[in-house]
C-alpha cells in the first residue's frame, strides 16, 4: 500500500528536475544561464523583500508559495522566451497537462491545494496572483540591468517587455519597480533610496547561485548550488509540514529555510561530513555571523534587523519553527545521495552510525516519521558496504 510519504517523496523527487530547465537570463556575473528551480528560489525572496509594496491586503506568504511552485510544470513543458515566436494556447494546455500530472503525484487533498495555487497563479487574478505576477516579469528585467555586463540581445528585449510587452503592467501592479527599471535602462540610478537597498540585496543574494554544496543533483552531472538547494528544501518544508511534532508555523519556516543559507555568499558551504574541529567551528561562526551582518545590512535598517534576527532563530534551533526548518535541512541531501550511488557518503567515508548522528537526531527532533521513512530507504545502501 503507497503511504503519503511515500507519494510527498515521489512528488519532491520528481520536482528536483526543475533543476535541469535553463532558463535564457544569466545569472548577473555572465557566468552561466540561470534554471527555473533557482529562479523560483529568487523569486520567493523578491517576493519577501518587496512585499512593503504590495497592494494592501496581498499575503506575502501565498505569494511566496505560488512562486515556489509556479514554473514546476516546465519539468514536462520547459522555459518558453517571451521573445521567441511561440504558440501560447499550445504551450498553456501542455502546463496544464503537466499540472495534473506532477500535483497528481501528491496525495488527492494535497495535490488539489497546489493545483489550485498555481491555477490562481495563472490566471492572475487575485491580488496575490497579480502581484506574484508583477514579481515574474520584474526579475528578469533586473537580472539584465543590474548585471556586471548584459548582452545587447537581452537589452533589446528588455527595452521591448517594457515599452510595449507584459511587463507594461508593472506600472499599475508594482510602479515603483517599472520606475526603478525605466531608469536603469536610462543609463540612470534609483532615486528610491530604500527601493534601491532592496535592489542592492536581492542582486546580491544572485550569488547564492554559484556557491556549491558536497551534493549532486540526481541526474549526477553536477553539485548543486545553495540557491536551488533552499528552492527544493522550502518545498520539503511545506509538502511533508504534516508529519512535523513541532507547532511550527508553516510559513515561518519557509522565510528560515528561504534566507537560511545566504551567509555563504561570503562564508561559503560546509558540507555536514566534514572533519572539523572546535577551532575550525568557532571560526566558521564567526565567519557566518559577519557575513549575516553585512549581507542582512545591505537592506533598510528595520527590514535587515528582522531577517538577522530570523536567520539567528534558526541557527539557534530552539523555537518551534527553526526546530522544524533545521529538521527538514537534513533530509533533502540524504534524498539526493540515494539517488546517485551515494554521493557525499562516498565522498566523506560516511558511516550508517555517524549519518545518525549528525542527521537522523536532527530530523527525528522535527519530524520523526521522516526519518523513519529515509532510515528505511537508505539502510540497504549502508548494508551492502559494511557501513551500517
């Protein structure tokens, strides 16, 4: 008989492909074009930093969710340019194909709450979706003119989406990002002096796409990046908050898991197998909480505090929330390593004793039903090499 577990764990496997779609902006450093999991991932965040713009009565946290999930059925349908000559009504009923057939993947209750989420998304019109919306084609465009160099190509159809394409919208869904992005294509800088340390932020936060964890994604060919990580374990988070022993507020947890991992942009990924020593923790501490400051700085002065302080919640692991977010960080990497032969356990010598230990603890204090079922799953592969 499939559990819930087992069809949330088929459902959250099978989303990991998000990873694979590439999208046709590039990450703002030129280095490579970005994929829609990450991209999902910033857009949560955009939706985070500039919610004090949003329409009075928006819910920031179902905005966040409907970003999370809204480009999920490119898995099946891909990334479609807004420049490239396109068959619309063909490209939204392949969507809506794959919509059912990836929130299928999920129990019935569940599967319908998501797919509803995504329809409203669609539609846009609900002051949630409208805003999600605004937030979609606002991306892009920053991506392009805040970037250490942009492609005269991608200039162009920004200067188009603009001028004449969807993102004409901007000026009645979030004016003070059309206006913001009027001016940059100008040649000038944002008078907006908060407007523009928002900005300053969620540019920077860009390079969460670069910093490489000791997992590779499923399909093996590659690490993943902490931004498209945080997309993925934000997801984890919600699909399987059912199972939490915590009285966790969903939607806190989400904000942790969205921010959590930003301190690497200057500190960098540990990855949990290391062998460290009380000298090489203390250091790390100290690195993360300077990074944590300056990078939560970058914002106004009220909002930065507030992300510092939720940052800090959760690497505390006290409350019910971080206690929560902290189990579900640990879960997502063991799904990963069982899909590709082992991963980092090979890589770190890991043993079936020692993953107990700095995982199944974690995870059994937020969500012990999780670990029972992952300890299952991965104890033939433990067994097999004399690890267990």
């Amino acid at each position: 008989m499939t559990t819930s577990l087992q069809q949330q764990f088929e459902f959250l496997s099978e989303i990991e492909r998000l990873r694979e779609v590439e999208r046709q902006n590039l990450l703002l450093d030129g280095s490579r074009q970005e994929n829609s999991a990450e991209h999902s991932w910033h857009l949560a965040l955009y939706a985070l930093v500039f919610g004090p713009y949003a329409p009075v009565g928006v819910s920031i946290p179902r905005v966040i969710k409907m970003l999370l999930l809204h480009d999920i059925v490119e898995i099946d349908v891909g990334d479609h340019p807004i420049d490239e000559p396109t068959d619309w009504q063909a490209v939204a009923a392949a969507e809506a194909r794959a919509m059912q057939r990836i929130f299928g993947l999920l129990p019935t209750e569940q599967g319908a709450e998501l797919s509803a989420l995504w329809q409203e998304f669609e539609a846009a019109e609900s002051p949630d979706a409208r805003f999600a919306k605004a937030l979609d084609y606002c991306q892009p465009i920053f991506q392009t003119l805040c970037a250490d160099t942009s492609p005269v190509d991608h200039l162009r159809v920004v200067r188009e989406n603009l001028t004449t394409g969807r993102a004409t919208s901007l000026q009645d869904r979030f004016p003070e990002a059309y206006e913001a992005a009027m001016t940059l294509l100008g040649g000038g800088s944002v008078s907006d002096p908060e407007f523009a340390a928002r900005l300053a932020f969620v540019c920077e936060a860009d390079k969460l796409k670069t910093i490489l964890r000791a997992s590779r994604i499923a399909n093996g060919r590659r690490f993943e990046n902490s931004a498209e990580h945080s997309w993925h374990i934000m997801l984890y988070a919600w699909i399987l908050n059912g199972h939490s022993t915590t009285d966790s507020s969903v939607s806190r947890v989400l904000t942790m898991l969205l921010l959590h991992d930003l301190v690497e942009i200057d500190a960098g990924d540990v990855p949990i197998h290391s062998k460290l020593d009380a000298a090489d923790l203390k250091r790390i501490e100290e690195e993360e909480q300077a990074a944590a400051a300056r990078i939560f700085g970058l914002l106004p002065a009220t909002q930065g505090a507030e992300y510092l302080a939720i940052w800090r919640e959760f690497e505390a692991a006290a409350s019910a929330d971080a206690i929560y977010a902290k189990s579900i960080d640990r879960v997502q990497p063991v799904i990963l390593n069982l899909a590709t032969g082992g991963g980092s356990w090979v890589d770190y010598d890991v043993t079936l004793p020692q993953l107990e230990s700095r995982v199944g603890i974690k995870v059994t204090k937020g969500a012990p039903a999780v670990w029972d079922h992952l300890r299952a799953a991965l104890l033939p592969w433990f067994t097999a090499r004399n690890r267990a």
